[in-house]
C-alpha cells in the first residue's frame, strides 16, 4: 500500500498485527493517537520524521470509531466484553471488487457471534456517510462495496493514485518507511565450521539473511546481522591436524594425510603461509605443541577468506562470535550459573543435565558432560544468553537444513532462561545447481569444494544473490547458472534490472526543462490510462509488501514484488508514450517514471542487488 508502514513487523508469525485486539466493545475505541501500520511519513529535519495522517489510515481510524455500533446493531442484545479487531486495509485479491479491501466485519462478527453480513452492511453504510460528508475522503473514494460473507471493499479515484505518485516524489528514499519502532532484534545466519571456504548452501541462507535484516530496518527495526564460528569442537582439531599435514608435505610430499581430514586445495595456501612464518618449527614437534596454535591459525585464515568472500557477496556482520572465546571468556560457564540458578539443572552420573523436558523438549540435555567438557549445545546456550542480555527482544537464527532437531531443544533454553517465545528458527533447505541438464555438487570431504565465491564470480553477485532469494527457504531450490548468466526476459534478475535501466534511459533523454517540471508533481491529474493507474497501484504496494516480507520472514517475495513492478513499466513503457508533443502529459508521466525508478530502486536495494542506469 502507498502509505503502508511496516510497524509490528517484527511479532511473532502468528501474531497477525491486523487481529490485534482493542478494547472491549463497550469501549469504541479506534487507533487513538498511537503509530499507525499505515501512516504515511513525510522527512522533516535530520532523520526524524513525523507522521502524516494517509487516506487508507483515516478510513481504518472511521471503521473501527463506528465498529462497535455496526456490531450492535446486527446484534442487538449484546452486552459488553468482545474485544474487537482493528480494521486493516490491504490491496484487494480480486479488481472486480475494488482496489482496498479488509475482513473487519468478519472477524467482529465471528467475536460477536454475529452474522459478518449484517455487521459490514452497517459498517458500508456508516463509512459511506462518513466519506459523503468529508471532502478529501470524497475525492479520494468513488466506492464502498460489501462482497462474500462481509469483506468491505473500497474503490479509489484517479485523484488518490496521482497523489501516490506526488508522495514518492516528495519522500524519496523514505517513502514507505516508518518511524523506529525501537525494537533490537539480533538475526544469526551462515554461521559455519571454519574448516573451509564459503559453500553454495551459506550462499543461500547469507543472501536471505541479508535481506531479511534489510526489509527488518526498512520497518523500523535495530538489527544486528551475527556469524558465530563454531571453532571449540571436535572439527577444530581435525582441521589443525589437516593443516599440519599439509604443512608437513611442503616438505615432504609423502607425509600421511589424516583418513578424516578436509583434503581440499583451500588448505595449500594456508599452509604456504605457515610455512612462511614460522619455517621449520612444527616439522619435528609433537601434536601436544602444535595442535592448538595450528588449529587457531587455520581457523583465523579461514575466518578471513570468509569475510572477504561475505564482504564480495554483498554482506557485512556486525558480530563475528568466536565460540572459543565464550569460553575463554567464562560466558559459556556464566550461562549454566544463570540456568542453574533458576532450578533448571541437575547433576546425573557425573554429568549437568538440563531439564529440557520441562519446555517441551523430548528429553533433557547434557550441558556438562562427565568429564567436565562443556558440549556443543553449551556453546549455543551461552551465545543465546549473550544475544539476550545486549537487549534484543526476538532473536532469528537461520539454520540448514540438517538441524531441524535441534530446534525446540534452543526454544527450551531460551524459555528457561526467562524470555520464551524470543526464539525463532528459519532452515535454509538445500540447493540444486545446475548448468544445463548437469547437476554440479560439492563436497568439503571428498575435497572438491565449489564454492560461493566460485559461483559469484560466474554469474555475478546480483544473479547470484536473486537466485539464492528467489524461494522461500524452506523449499528446495534449483539454481540454473546458464540461466543467471543470460541476458534476456527469462533471466529474472536481468529482467528487473533492465526495467530500472530503461527508467533511467527514458530520464536522460528528456530536456532538463521537462525533467524539472516533472519534478514538481504539477500535472498528475493526466495520469488516467489503465497502465499508468496499474503501474501506481503496484507502487503503492511497497509498504504492505515489505511489512509482509519482514513479518513472515520471507525476503522471497522481494523478488515477486519485483518482477511485478517491472513487468507493469514495461507494459506502461508499450502502451503509453512518454515524450511526445503534449508537455503536460510528458511531465505527468516523466514523474511517474520518477516514482517507478525510486521503488524500484528501493525493492533491489533490501535484497542487496544494485539498480543500474546503463546496461
């Protein structure tokens, strides 16, 4: 929606911010003077911004002041204590019954145990009066239509859409974007063993990661974008025993290489790198000297590569967590203090148990085992417990797809730990990758890796990242590298991408003069052609999109949105000329080429691919 703000975007996926209850029906309280999901912003000074009461926002504020009286009078002897809905206009489903619609009506009658029916044929009335008797209302809708079993639909003039064009023009960058809600989220993903290079399954969960802390600022949200290194376990030291062996074969290439060790080439250059700075002095010493010093120094070169191929991808972190520094640090042992402390530990043949199965877990887990190591999931409790003591009020984990049991084990700890709920975990399923009828596979043991940096530098990091984004996460994706590379329609990326480019093209051609006047929004009345009304009806969806995006946690639909936006310019591109001998309608449809290229610009900005000028 135009004026559509992204506020609640952040509640649970369950928690629908439509279906928020407001006081009970003895109170016909509307939205008061509380932040609206729906209110246009308008750039005052610095980066504050003030809220502009929209069209949509005073429609909702009318239904929902007369909500308690349409209940009442489709059922009379009704006393007091329903909570009812707040009404949320959303862009209709269907254009044969209007451009708005919302199911208010339905969702009042179903908590009234009314007929939804007679409650939104008082509500169509009581809206209708309301518009006839206002101006700016009147101006802006041309119908108020009830459909189905109580769906209230409006139907808005040209005048409304026009002025859609006028507020990107006027809030640029900011359109659609609301006020900070305040909110700290913290959102962990690609989160990998440093025992090798960025794989193609961290490309797909980094490029949505990425995204979705995008679309979660866009919303008003503090996010903070987290990597941890799981370098405390087990594979730590597989990976300074295969580094020790490489080493080693510098000098003598027969040297043995451990059976379950990461026999990739990647290792060839950390080795080389050893070599050069300490020489000799792990040739002839024993595991006990250089196991730990071998496995940190792999695991920070490695660390490095990753971030370099993270920062190339399009993607910076905030927090890179050391898991062996929570424990050097004494966090992890901190974490099983406040556990404990609050009578969710015990102690069983040696070891400290958590009682899991208090949180709904399907048995307890072992924090501690009986030889006093802390396990892998005491390195997870801790790091969670950090996330939450620097504030964060949700914290999102992307995780792959071979985890999906380790899910309520984290919601367990979490929960005992005082904040239930907090948690949420999203599985990047796995990917396909393709060239042509080919599968290509990778694999760290069998030591050939292909790897994300390999993929990117094939079919460019904003193919790449498009791909990646194009499913939702939890379902298997095919990647067809020939098509990410071909420049035509079929290429989505270099669809959406071309639509942006010919914006820019259509702008440079027009005389300066021209551009200027368009500028200043004086000549939008013109904008009356069916392509131009359905190019700024797709504009005026970015804030509803966006909110959708970040509250289901689906970046995915990003890309649909895009491809949407650029199929409806390019169909008003064919149908409409732009430049032609009538100034006015030049300048009108200039200024929406203007909007166009700035949501556009805006949509491929939140899925972190760039908005070209030239192709």
């Amino acid at each position: 929606m135009g004026t559509g703000a992204c506020a609640g975007a952040d509640l649970p996926r369950d928690e629908d911010p439509a279906q928020r209850a407001l006081p009970p029906l003895t109170r016909e309280a509307g939205r008061g003077g509380g932040a609206s999901e729906r209110g246009a912003l308008r750039t005052t000074s610095g980066t504050q911004r003030e809220h502009v009461v929209s069209i949509l926002q005073r429609l909702e504020q009318i239904v929902d002041a007369r909500l308690g009286a349409a209940v009442r009078r489709a059922q009379p002897g009704l006393n007091g204590g329903v909570a009812l809905p707040a009404a949320s206009f959303a862009p209709a489903r269907d254009a044969r019954f209007g451009d708005y619609s919302t199911p208010v009506a339905m969702q009042a009658a179903k908590a009234a145990r009314t007929n939804p029916r007679a409650v939104g044929e008082a509500l169509r009335a009581a809206l209708e009066e309301a518009v006839a008797a206002d101006a700016e209302l009147a101006g802006a809708v041309t119908a108020i239509s009830l459909a189905g079993a109580g769906f209230l639909n409006l139907t808005m003039a040209p005048a409304y859409w026009q002025s859609i064009v006028a507020q990107v023009l006027r809030e640029g960058a900011d359109y659609a974007r609301p006020a900070k809600t305040g909110r700290k989220i913290s959102l962990e993903f690609g989160s990998a063993n440093p025992t090798g290079p960025v794989v193609v399954v961290q490309g797909r969960s980094t490029a949505a990661g990425s995204a979705l802390a995008n679309v979660l600022r866009f919303c008003g949200n503090d996010v903070t974008v987290e990597w941890v290194q799981n370098d405390a376990g087990t594979q730590s030291e597989t990976l300074g025993r295969s580094l020790h062996a490489r080493y080693c074969q510098l000098w003598k290439p027969a040297h043995p290489f451990p059976e379950d060790g990461y026999p990739g080439d990647y290792l060839l250059p950390v080795a080389q790198a050893l070599l050069a700075r300490d020489g000799d002095r792990w040739l002839d010493a024993g595991e006990a000297a250089w196991l730990e010093p071998l496995s940190i120094f792999a695991r920070d070169q490695l660390v490095a590569d990753q971030k370099r191929d993270m920062h190339d991808f399009g993607v910076d972190f905030d927090i890179w967590q050391s898991e062996r520094e929570l424990h050097q640090q004494g966090r992890v042992q901190q974490a099983l203090e406040a556990l404990n402390d609050g009578g969710h530990c015990y102690e069983r043949d040696g070891a400290l148990w958590f009682r899991a199965t208090d949180f709904g877990d399907d048995k307890d887990r072992v924090l501690v085992r009986s030889d006093g190591r802390p396990t892998y999931y005491a390195g997870d409790t801790a790091y969670h417990w950090e996330k939450l003591r620097r504030g964060n009020e949700r914290l999102i984990d992307i995780w792959g797809p071979d985890h999906h049991g380790y899910i309520q084990r984290m919601k367990a700890v979490v929960e005992a730990l005082g904040h239930k709920d907090a948690l949420e975990v999203l599985i990047a399923q796995q990917v396909t990758l393709k060239r042509g009828d080919e599968i290509v596979s990778s694999s760290k043991r069998q030591g050939q890796v292909l790897t994300l940096r390999e993929i990117f530098e094939e079919v460019g990091v904003d193919a790449a990242r498009f791909f990646f984004l194009s499913r939702a996460l939890d379902s298997h994706l095919t990647f067809d590298l020939d098509l990410a590379k071909q420049q035509t329609q079929d290429n989505p990326v270099y669809y959406v991408q071309y639509g942006h480019a010919r914006i820019a093209s259509v702008l440079r051609k027009a005389p300066a003069q021209l551009l200027e006047r368009a500028r200043r929004a004086q000549d939008l009345g013109l904008l009356e052609h069916s392509a131009e009304l359905a190019l700024i009806k797709r504009l005026a969806q970015l804030g509803e999109r966006t909110r959708a995006a970040a509250h289901a946690r689906e970046p995915h639909q990003l890309t649909v949105y895009a491809r949407e936006l650029a199929t409806d310019f390019h169909h008003f591109y064919t149908e409409c000329q732009i430049l032609g001998e009538d100034a006015a309608l030049s300048s009108a449809r200039l200024a929406l080429c203007l909007a166009a290229k700035r949501v556009l610009a805006t949509t491929l900005e939140l899925m972190g691919i760039s908005a070209p000028d030239t192709m």
